[in-house]
C-alpha cells in the first residue's frame, strides 16, 4: 500500500513538473497581476496576525516580563545594600 502511495506521489509530482512549460518562459502580465494580488492578500493577513499577537504579548507577557526585571533588580540592590560598611 506504501509503495502505491510512493508512486502516484511521484506520478503527481513529475506531472505537475512537466506541465507547467518551459520555466525560462516569462509570465504574462495577467499572472503576474494575480500572483501580486494574492501575495499582498497574503501578506495583509500575515500582517494582522502579527499585529494581534504583539497586542495579546503586551497585554500577557510584557507585564510578567516588566515585573521579573523588577524583582531581579530589586534583589540585586538588597544584595548591595548588605555589602556597605555600616
């Protein structure tokens, strides 16, 4: 059954290889246009998606982030603090 599998992947592939004509052949000016259009509906949607996630990390992560740094630095005073001559 594998083996099948194997073998119609590859029949696929190299059909889809072949088909597509000679790759030195430049696009027209209608493929182009629309291999543009959807990269930039890609890139739109990718850009939203980023742009919540940094707002759900600066609600979320960022104050957790803000409060460790603090700590850490207020630990490191006291540690300071106990080395001055009294």
């Amino acid at each position: 059954m594998m083996h099948r599998k194997c073998f119609l992947s590859i029949v696929l592939a190299t059909g889809f290889l072949t088909g597509c004509g000679n790759t030195n052949t430049p696009l027209d000016a209608d493929t182009r246009s629309r291999i543009d259009s959807i990269a930039n509906l890609q890139i739109s949607l990718a850009q939203k998606s980023q742009d919540s996630l940094c707002k759900v990390a600066q609600t979320t992560t960022l104050p957790h982030l803000i409060d460790s740094l603090k700590k850490e630095r207020l630990r490191e005073i006291q540690e300071q603090l106990k080395t001055l001559p009294k």
